[in-house]
C-alpha cells in the first residue's frame, strides 16, 4: 500500500500497517505510561523459568572490552542527519577511552547502517544484540525506525539509547530517550507562537510516525484554545518537489507554517519557498526536525529567519559547550557544526557510562536501576534520568536561524522540564493515552 492510501486509513490501522512493514510489534503507539508500567503485550514472555527469559549480553567482568553499537542511517535519505550524530558517539566513546574507559575496561565499537530504511534497523539491532552481543545500542533518529527496533530491544532484553526529539506516546523498559518527548519541544512550541499571535497554523509533515502523531496532538493543542489548522499537508520521506504544496500555503493564507518534514525533503522545500518569494517576515516556519546540521544542507540563505524549536543550540552558553564545540571542530573539522541530536547522541554515551558504573556492571536490569535519577551536565545543560520513564529533564528553547546558519535564541524555559510523555499534566491531552493502547 502506499504512503497516500495508508494517509486515508484510520490513525491506529496507518501505524500498525507501516510498523508491519518493518517487524512484527504491537498494534500501538507505546508501550506503557509514565507510572512504573506493566510489560508491554507483544513482548510478554511466559512465566516459565529463568532459562526460558532472554539473556543479557556479557557482563563487563568477562571480557577485556565492553563491546558497544552505534546504528545509524550512513546512507540514504536520513544520513544528512544521522551521520553527524554517529560522530558525535564516537566523539563520547574515544574521550572515554581516552581517560581510562568504563569500570576500567576499553569501549569496542561496532558500527551498522541503517540505510534510512525501517526493516534494516530492526535486522541490524538484532544482529548487533545476537551475533555481537553488544552490551547497548546508540542509534536510530526517525520514529518508524526506532518502533522497529522496539520489539527487537525488549525481545532481546538489550538497551537502546535514542538521541532525537519525538511524538511521545510511548515508554519502553528497554530505551533511553535523550531527546526531547512532546512536552519538551511540540507543545512549548505551539505555546510561544500562540504568544506571539499566531492563530493560523499550516502543517507539514513527513509522511510517517512522527509528523502524524504530533500533529494529532497539535490539533488537540490548538482545538483547547478555539482554533483549528487552516491546513496539513504529509509528503513521502525524500519528497523533492514542493511547488504544489507550497501553492496549496499559500491559498491558506497561515500566519505560521510548523513543519515535521526530515531528511533532505528540508533542502528542497526551503529552497523552493524561498523560490516562490516568500520570506521568513512575510510567513514564518517553525521547525523541529532542521537544526544547524541540516542547515548547512538547506542553505543558510534559503531559511535564515525562520524559527526552530530545540534543546541545545550550538550557540548555547554553557562552560561545557565551549568544550564540546572546540573537541568535536577538532576531531571532525573547523567547518563542522553541532546540534540538538548530536549533543544528546553525545551525552547519551556518557548517560550509559555512569550507570555501567554505578551498578558496577553492563547487566541490563543493572544500569537500568543505577540509571534512575542520574544527572549529567551536558553541553546543553543539566539533564537528569526520570526515575520511572527512562526520559531526561531538559531546557526547551526556540531560536532563529541566522544569516551564518547558526542559530540565535529567542526564548528558553528556564529550567529543565521533567518529562511527560503521554502528557497527562496536560487536560486537553485527555484521551491520548488510551489512543496510544
């Protein structure tokens, strides 16, 4: 079936089939809540005796190495973004090494491509967990990728840490997630431009989970305060030719654009918007899947002035920024930039190796106890484990790019905000954990 048809189907039959594409996982959004959940129904396993339960890769005491994965999209649609984030791992991992290693012992990396393609992750994830035995996974940046590697992670009782943004709605035993859940990026965002007197917002999105998703939650958003989308819009990941829907904008007259489009579909409609006369003054467009490394792809001149929502910028003012920048220019090139994912790929390394060692053991049920409550001070800030949702607390920011490509804040929460992601301190979200079952 293809992208259009499953657009018309229902909002639950459209993710079950597109995650069927990838593996076989549950026909839901997530796993369980933000309470201590129970475990999730695909990947139940009976009651039967402590032979029968998958086993945790080695233990660090029983080799010289802890053998570590990183799985990114090193081609494909999806590399213009997580490439970058793949250094920004192996960044972490070689200045580990490099000051003597976890509990003692040298970090062994194996790498694997995700290729931008669903059933590639879940087949890599499993080749890592299986054949490599790797004590944890860094990897994954879209949401279809990350729901096909779920199952994969909780069947086979591995670790994945997840460094990009995405729609919430779900929690897994078996994940960290160290970007930003909706309540740290999607409903801040919606909240300052309503601030600033937007009441008529276009959507635009890629053609999956992630675009999908918050922009059902967008819509709740909105719906809250009497106002209802003058338009929404999905493309194919990978969609190159914008003119039509940049024509379907503007008979919609918005006064704001909120755009969930990723990969290198970014290039092409800004250039094209740009193309068509229309400037960041005339109709601002907020992004939450373009950060500085997707800018140098786009072209600072075709989206300069135009908004973005994040966690960290590189332009972020903080003692340990300073240094990230200067390491990672160092190892990778002066023409090199950082951003949001690429500082959570980051941090995430160094999320994991505090807990390794506060446990005093890679076994997974161990890290994933010491990791509750752990803090790090991160390039962007403090971000601290939540004790029962494996999510961080972090600062949300909006900035605006700038004519070099980097990015100037504009606005910042203040402080870290917990997590929330199936946004129930929220009473317009009334409804979107039982969707997400």
């Amino acid at each position: 079936m293809s992208l259009t048809g499953l657009a018309k189907l229902p909002v639950l039959m459209r993710f079950a089939l597109i995650g069927a594409a990838a593996v076989i996982m549950p026909l839901m959004l997530a796993a369980c809540g933000s309470e201590p959940p129970p475990a999730p129904a695909a990947t139940a396993a009976p009651a039967a005796s402590a032979a029968s339960q998958p086993a945790s890769p080695p233990t660090a005491a029983e080799s010289d190495t802890i053998k570590v994965g990183i799985l990114h999209s090193l081609s494909g649609t999806m590399s213009i973004s997580e490439t970058a984030v793949h250094d920004a791992e192996l960044l972490a991992i070689e200045e580990i090494n490099a000051s003597g290693g976890v509990m003692g012992k040298q970090i062994e990396v194996v790498i694997e491509d995700g290729a931008s393609d669903w059933p590639t992750f879940a087949e890599k994830a499993r080749k890592l967990l299986q054949e490599d035995e790797v004590s944890v996974v860094f990897g994954g940046w879209t949401s279809a990728s990350r729901k096909a590697m779920l199952p994969v992670f909780e069947a086979n009782n591995g670790l994945l840490f997840y460094p990009v943004q995405y729609e919430g709605l779900e929690t897994s035993p078996n994940i960290f997630y160290t970007g930003a859940t909706t309540n740290q990026q999607i409903v801040p965002a919606i909240e300052y431009l309503l601030q600033e007197g937007k009441t008529k917002f276009y959507l635009l999105g890629s053609d999956y989970v992630f675009p999908r998703t918050s922009n059902l939650i967008i819509n709740k958003q909105l719906a809250a305060v009497g106002i209802e989308a003058v338009g929404e819009e999905y493309t194919p990941l990978g969609h190159t030719e914008y003119s039509t829907v940049i024509t379907k904008i503007k008979a919609a007259d918005p006064d704001v654009v909120f755009n969930t489009l990723n990969g290198d579909s970014n290039v092409a409609f800004f250039k094209q918007l740009k193309d068509a006369g229309i400037t960041a003054e005339e109709l601002p467009t907020i992004s939450v899947s373009v950060a500085e490394e997707e800018i140098t792809g786009i072209g600072a001149e075709n989206i300069a002035g135009h908004l973005v929502a994040w966690n960290y910028f590189q332009t972020t003012d903080t003692p340990e920024n300073v240094k990230f920048v200067s390491a990672f220019k160092s190892k990778y090139g002066e023409n090199r930039v950082t951003d949001d994912p690429i500082e959570a790929g980051y941090f995430g390394v160094y999320l994991w190796k505090a807990a390794v060692e506060k446990a005093g053991s890679t076994d997974v049920a161990a890290v994933k106890e010491a990791a509750k409550g752990i803090q790090f001070a991160a390039p962007g800030g403090m971000v601290t484990i939540h004790n029962e949702n494996q999510h961080v607390s972090k600062t949300v920011r909006i900035g605006t790019v700038r004519d070099d490509g980097q990015i100037d804040e504009i606005w910042n929460s203040g402080s870290p905000v917990v997590p929330d992601p199936y946004l129930d301190s929220y009473e317009w979200a009334a409804g979107l954990r039982e969707l997400a079952q």
